[in-house]
C-alpha cells in the first residue's frame, strides 16, 4: 500500500507543476498577445460570467467535486 501511495502522490505532484507551467505559459502568452497560448480559454471565461451559482450545471459540478474530495 505504501507503494500505491508514493506512486500516486508522484503522479498527483507531477500534474500539479505542469498545471503550474501551463498556466505560467497562459498568462505570459495572454499579457504579451492578448490571446491565449496553450488552451483556449475565453469561451469558458465568457460562459462563467454569464452563469449563475444556482444553475444546474454549477450543482452537478459541485456535488462532484465534493464527491470527489470525499474520495
């Protein structure tokens, strides 16, 4: 079990810093160009801002995101 453990908690760090260089990546590319350089995120920034926090889809993402860290 302890190998699972350090396995997974490698796997875990390893996502997190190439979400940290992506989203440096992002914010160099989006201050430089003004638009975006790896994932194209404006659609989603511009449907956040229209959605409301009681939506559905905002419900369902939340309960899976709790379920999830319950996990």
């Amino acid at each position: 079990m302890r190998l699972v453990n350090r396995v997974l908690a490698a796997l875990l760090s390893l996502a997190v810093a190439c979400v940290g260089v992506l989203l440096i990546i992002e914010v160099i590319a989006d201050r430089v160009t003004s638009s975006s350089g790896v994932v194209n995120w404006h659609p989603a920034y511009r449907w956040a801002g229209r959605t409301i926090w009681t939506a559905g889809s905002i419900r369902v993402a939340a309960g899976a995101l709790i379920a999830l860290g319950l996990l």
